[in-house]
C-alpha cells in the first residue's frame, strides 16, 4: 500500500515549539505524554529559533505560530516574541492562565513596537464551565475567559481555539462563546472562533486515505513547518513523531510528505487546515 503523497511548494507558516512537555494544565484529551509525577522543563534554545527565522526569510511566510506545551512558559518568551515579530505576524497558541492585565498591557507595548500583528489563541474546550474544566483543570475556564477579557481591554481581537471533543455544532459554540463575550462588551464574529479536531488514536485509519479523495491545500502539511528541539516536522500534532520529521533545518527540509499516520487521516477528514489561522 502506498500511502498518499503532499508536495509542499512554499513555506507560509512556521510553528515554533517553544516547550514540548512543560506546561500548568494536564488536559486529559493532550496528545503529549508526560510524566504525571515529574515537573518536565524541555525548552527551544533561543539560536534555534533565531537561525530558522533568518532561513524563513527566503520563504514567502505569512505568518508564525508559538506553541507548546505553554509556550509562555519559556523563560525567554518575550525575546522570542519580539524577534519573531521583525519579520511576520506571530500567533500564541496558550491556555491563557499567564495572561492578567498587568501582561495584557505589556503584551500591547510589544506589539505597538512592531509593524506585524500579534494574535493570540486562547484554549477552551467549551462555553459550559463544568464541560470545559472536566477536561482542562479546574479553574481553567475563569482563567481562559479573564485571559480573553484583558486581551480585548488592551486592543487585541483574541481568538477562542476549540478542541471539539464535545462534538458540538459549530453554530452552538459560535453562540454560546458569543453571549459570554458579550458581557464584557466584546462582540466576537466568526473569524473569533478556532475548532481544532479531536484527533483520531486508531491506527488503521490512515489505510482508509489509500482511495480517499481530498483537497491538499486544506491540510497544514502542504504549507507548514514545525521546529522542535529535536528538528522539523511537518505537522504541530505529529511533533517529534519520526514518521513526520522532515530534516534538522527550515533550508533543505524535505518537500514531500507521506499522509502515513492515523492522525493524518482526522486532518483530512477536518476538511480545512486545523492549526494554521484560517485566513491565513
């Protein structure tokens, strides 16, 4: 059998995995293993990121994602951020939790300096408090929601990034996050809401992709590349997975991937890129 092939014609997204295990919350759907009893510290070196944004510059990229773990949690966040921003715009994939006024209002001074946008995605798992921490943590909700709030005090237009794992409608989240944004005057539209896929472990699922016709472009392979410590990958989700490393740099990773995994076929299933910005 031959699994399908994506050719990657450009780079327009670049994710950074600023820390792979470290992070506040222990979200029972997280696809990274760690160790439940031992506080992990695992961090993207500063020259790392810094030699693959100067690659990344040749790319025609339109945009770069930090991500984790809790990439806030890199002690050099606001250094990586900055630098990150001299040369696109830069998303934060974050729970929230670190983000009170005092940040918030820091975060716009960081932005101001630069002429690139900073967005921030804040993790919920749904509108319903008790749905949402039975997943994330208790406390996580008022964090995540407080998050949202001071973001939106300080001029940023945040946005909520759904793991669907209730399998609700997106219409029922649209409005269910609308109303409680409301309450603090912030009128979220569509472009506001992020629903990213729960992610299939049956590893026969990816045979089903052999005669299964889909849209390249809809999957973030086809544009995207994922720096970790231990190289590149050619999906945030397949991380640090041999199956999906793509070589050790951003100059001379390879173009072609393999859809091989079981994860790769709830992508395709998704029918739209699941971690890049949808305008993006």
């Amino acid at each position: 059998m031959q699994a399908p092939v994506v050719e990657t014609e450009e780079l327009n997204n670049l994710f950074f995995e600023l820390t792979n295990k470290c992070c506040n919350l222990k979200c029972t759907h997280c696809y990274i293993k760690r160790n439940p009893f031992k506080k992990e510290k695992d961090f993207l070196s500063l020259d790392k990121i810094k030699q693959s944004l100067i690659m990344a510059k040749k790319e025609n990229l339109k945009s770069v994602y930090l991500t984790g773990g809790e990439p806030m949690m890199h002690p050099d966040f606001n250094t990586i951020l900055r630098m990150c921003l001299k040369i696109s715009n830069t998303t934060i994939l974050t729970n929230g939790t670190f983000i009170n006024d005092k940040k918030a209002r820091f975060l716009r001074k960081i932005d101001d300096e630069s002429d690139f946008e900073t967005i921030y995605r804040i993790s919920f798992e749904h509108f319903d408090e008790q749905k949402n921490d039975l997943i994330r943590g208790r406390g996580s909700f008022r964090k995540a929601l407080f998050a949202v709030q001071n973001l939106y005090k300080y001029d940023f237009n945040p946005i909520i990034s759904i793991t669907d794992y209730y399998k609700e409608p997106r219409e029922k989240m649209f409005e269910g996050f609308y109303e409680l944004c409301k309450k603090f005057n912030f009128e979220i539209g569509q472009i506001n809401l992020k629903i990213t896929p729960y992610f299939n472990s049956d590893p026969n699922t990816f045979r089903q992709l052999e005669t299964f016709e889909f849209d390249s472009n809809k999957l973030d392979c086809k544009n995207s590349r994922i720096i970790s410590s231990k190289g590149v990958f050619s999906c945030p989700i397949l991380c640090n997975d041999f199956r999906a490393r793509s070589g050790y740099s951003v100059e001379g990773c390879s173009k072609k991937i393999y859809l091989d995994t079981e994860k790769c076929y709830t992508c395709v299933m998704h029918k739209t890129k699941a971690f890049a910005n949808d305008w993006m």
